[in-house]
C-alpha cells in the first residue's frame, strides 16, 4: 500500500496543505458559492464528521484579506478560474466563527465558554483599535468584550461589531462564516436552559445578519436546520441547503469518484468492497456519498496494517445517545420499525427538516427526522427520500446494534427476575417458559431471528444478577451456547439454543436441543465441581420461546 500521509482530525485548510497531507480537492464549493452571491445568508447542514468544519475553513483561507493564500491552491481545481480567484481571492474581510466548545451544564457555564469564544476572536482583531477609520464607541465596546466586561447586551451585538469594524476599517463588506451554530441550543436543550440560550443566539443572528449592509454574505453550517422563526427570524435573502438538497452535497462527503481515486492513488483497490459496505450508502440530494471521516481513519489504520478491518468509527466520536433516546421512547409501532430497519429493510415516515431542540423528542415523526438529519438513517435512493428511510451502511447497524444490546441488558437489569432465576434453579421449565417469553416480547428482535440474538438476549437476562456466564465455550465434545455459574450456591445450569423455522416445529427443536446436550455430553465436567448442574434446551420463534428440561 502506498503511504498517503493521511490527516485525520485535523480540519484547517492551512494545516493540511502546508504539512502535504492528502488532500481531496472540494475546491469547488469556492465556485458553488459565488454563483448564489445574490444570497445574504446560507445555512448548510449536514451531519457531523462529512466535513463541514474543513468546507469553511478552505472558504476562510480563500476570502480573508488578512492571509495570502494563493500558494495553499496552487494545483487545486478552483484556481483553473482564473477571473474568479483575481477578483476574490484574499479580497474580503472575513470573520470565522466556532460554536462547537459552547457547552455547559448550566446556562451560567455555557454563557461563560460563548463569553471566552467570543473573547477569543476578537483578540484576532486587536489591530482594529488602532484604526483611523473605526468610530472610537466601537473601539470601547471591542475593549469591554476583551476584558470580559461587555455584559449580555454586549455579547447579543458582538458580531454586528466586528463585521462593521471590519468594513469600516477595510472600505469592504465582510464574509461571515459560523460554524457549528447550533451547538449553543442543541446543548442547553439537554441540560435544560435552552429558552436562556436561545434568546441569547437569535439576538446575535439577528443584529449580524438582519438588514447588515456591511456585510457581504454569510455561510453558517450546523447539523439541524433549526425552524427560521425560532433563530433566524427577520432575516433577509436566506437560503438553506441541507442534505434533501443537490446543490452543495458533492462538497460534503466523499463521493465514489472521490473514492476510487483514493484507493488507486493509495494502491487499496482490493479494499474497495469493504469500504463501500462498511462506509457508503448515504443518500444526499443527487448524490450518494460516503463518510470522509471513515475513509480516512479506515486509510490511516490500512497504513498501518494492511490487514486492518473496518471499524466502527463513528462509536469512538459520539456517544450515540440519540439512538438511545430513541429506542426508550414508548410505543410498539416504533419497535416494529426498528425490527424493520435491522432486518435491512426500509420504512415509510414523513421527515420534517424545520425542527426547534426543545421539540425533538415530542413527536415520534420528530425522532424519526432527527435519526435522518443527523446520519443514522438515509432516503432510498430512487423514493421520495423524505418517506423511505434505511440504515446506510455496516458501521451504522452496528452502532444500532450495540445500542439495543445494551438497551435489553438495562432492560433486564430493571426488571424483576426473581422468579425467573426461582425457576432457573429449581427445574421449573414451565414457568422458564413464561418468564422468558415476557421479557422476550419486551425487547426488539433483528437478524431474521438467527441463534446468535437469542445467544445475546439469554445471556442478557443473567448477565449484572451475580452469575458469572459464559458462551459458546468448549465442554465435552462441543461448544455449549450458554452456561450459568451460581458459585456460590454450588449449582449451574446449562442452556443449548435452537431457532425453529416454525412455530409447530419449537417442540421438535426443544428436543433437537436435548439431545445434543446429552449426547455431546457438556454437563460431564461440571458433575464433580458443582451439587447441582440442570441442563435445558430452549427453541425460540420469532418472540415465543419454549424450555425444557433434561430429567435426570
């Protein structure tokens, strides 16, 4: 394999270009952009990790008037327009601007980390208080934001400051690029002030980007495309392109273009299957997209070692929570569809992209629309991509299905299963039945129902009660599937599972399971370590189970 020096977590242009990292050209949003100059106010969302953060940090570099940035292009698509980079390259006062670390646990916190970030950018601009051009009452206001001193009124008008500043220092009207403008709301709708945070967000879009004739246009990126009235009322000439859309989403994501050329120019052809089982599927617009964030870390690890296998590398950036949240709401319409969509299948729901964070979770038909909005869930390529929704890709019914592992484990852990361990122990196969069958219709069952769900869902029912278990460990002359150690009380108990390929075939299984034990004898090295060892076979359908007991 061909070293690439792949860059991953890094997403500063500047960075990348000067240290020769590899680089897929999406210079092209450079272009895409200026054809809408008309437009005051751009609003693009997508989900996180396709690469919006790099996406404005090419456009800072291109547009800032405070950087000479033609040596960082040079070899790049956008500079074969030769007209468009003399008249815009380095030509524009340019602010860029990251919500990403607004964050706290209360409104106080959060306030505090928007104070220090806004603090932050404006001790880019010190030079600006020695400007003959800047009015000295604005010069005041840009001191009493570096001391801290502003107050709230001062932060709500802190960027209508500085884009007038800019111009007025410059004679030029400013771009404005923010990034990550909804994490502000997004986090303090979890913890519970968003109503604080929100007034606070709307005055400083509004000051900024209402009626501004200072200002030359503004690109502002999220990963929901929150409701216009809630932040962006008033505003003027705004547009959004989001992931239903076609004509920015080449930019966001890797295409399979852009893939294939990675993996000629990286001598990793032989890996292109997995890559596209693992990291494709993603329907945006008229584009199907890959995840950039995977195809690099995939990349790197391959560098690394060749006989790398994909990862899931999604789960080691989020914590998912969503999906969480999701599987815990109440309703078995919504099991069905989970079922549905594990089982590689597709569902028809209405997405509603204008969304406010204090409404996520009131509707089902919300929770469905942020699971598409947010990259878990994607349109069916050829259907109305806002009513056929499906799981893009391997990494993602991964993340789903470690969710739901650990959603049943919870589950059980929080129900009483007293009696069920009572009939574990004492051979009552009759009440095993029952109580295994009600936990059984509480959870949510995919891979077609095959063996190794029902592996995963026994286990689960003993697994934080005590008992050591084990699975598909070797005794006698097999590999029992699930075994239950009660040390203390000296017994065990051994379970062998069957899946019935229908419901009047579960007894035949039942026996089929028996048999096996007996036969393979797995319970012969247990007879002399434990006073009692009971041995069941168990066949399941689909969510009905049945558990008989070897009497010995």
């Amino acid at each position: 394999m061909t070293h690439l020096n792949i860059p991953v977590g890094i997403s500063d242009f500047a960075e990348i270009r000067q240290n020769g990292y590899y680089y897929v050209d999406k210079t092209g949003l450079i272009a895409e952009v200026l054809k809408a100059q008309a437009v005051k106010v751009t609003l693009i969302t997508r989900p996180r990790r396709f690469g919006k953060t790099l996406g404005m940090s090419t456009l800072e570099n291109f547009f800032s008037i405070r950087k000479d940035s033609a040596v960082l292009f040079q070899g790049l698509g956008i500079m074969n327009a030769s007209a468009l980079c003399q008249k815009w390259m380095n030509q524009c006062p340019t602010i860029f601007l990251s919500f990403k670390d607004v964050d706290g646990l209360t409104f106080d916190s959060a306030y505090g980390m928007l104070e220090a970030t806004i603090a932050e950018l404006f001790r880019k601009y010190t030079d600006l208080l020695d400007s003959e051009n800047v009015n000295d009452y604005d010069k005041e206001a840009f001191r009493r934001i570096l001391k801290g001193e502003a107050g709230t009124t001062g932060i709500k008008k802190s960027l209508s400051l500085l884009i007038r500043m800019l111009s007025d220092h410059y004679g030029k009207q400013v771009v404005l690029l923010l990034d990550e403008y909804d994490v502000p709301v997004a986090k303090a709708s979890n913890h519970h002030y968003y109503q604080e945070m929100l007034e606070v967000v709307k005055a400083m879009m509004s000051t900024a980007l209402k009626d501004n004739n200072a200002l030359q246009f503004a690109i502002i990126t999220g990963c929901l495309k929150i409701a216009k009235e809630s932040i962006f009322t008033g505003t003027n000439n705004f547009v959004s392109d989001t992931i239903t859309s076609s004509r920015l989403n080449e930019y966001f994501g890797f295409t399979q273009d852009d893939v294939d050329r990675i993996l000629q120019d990286a001598d990793a052809k032989d890996h292109a299957e997995a890559m596209k089982y693992w990291y494709d599927g993603y329907h945006f617009g008229d584009f199907d997209v890959y995840c950039p964030w995977d195809v690099m870390n995939y990349l790197f690890d391959l560098s690394n070692d060749p006989k790398a296998r994909p990862a899931s590398y999604w789960k080691n950036t989020s914590d998912n929570a969503i999906i969480r949240s999701f599987i815990d709401y109440s309703g078995s319409s919504i099991t069905g569809k989970l079922e549905t969509l594990l089982a590689g299948g597709t569902i028809s729901q209405k997405v509603e992209e204008n969304l406010t964070y204090d409404l996520l979770h009131s509707s089902e038909e919300n929770l469905w629309s942020i699971l598409y909005l947010t990259g878990y869930l994607t349109g069916v390529r050829g259907e109305d991509q806002t009513t056929k929704l499906m799981i893009p890709n391997a990494e993602i019914r991964e993340i789903f299905e470690s969710t739901v592992v650990k959603w049943f484990q919870d589950k059980a852990k929080g129900t009483d299963r007293r009696t069920l361990f009572h009939a574990v122990w004492n051979g009552d196969s009759e009440l095993l039945t029952r109580e295994m069958s009600t936990l059984l219709r509480m959870t949510i069952i995919y891979h077609d129902y095959k063996e190794d769900f029902y592996h995963a869902f026994l286990a689960g029912i003993f697994a934080g009660a005590g008992y050591m278990v084990e699975s598909n460990r070797e005794h006698g002359e097999g590999r029992s599937d699930v075994i239950v150690c009660d040390s203390e009380n000296g017994r065990l108990a051994v379970f062998e599972v069957k899946c019935s390929a229908a419901l009047e075939k579960m007894e035949e299984s039942c026996e089929t399971a028996l048999r096996q034990i007996d036969e393979r004898m797995y319970a012969k090295e247990f007879k002399d370590s434990y006073d009692q060892v009971l041995c069941y076979g168990i066949s399941f359908y689909k969510k009905r189970c049945l558990v008989k007991k070897i009497h010995s």
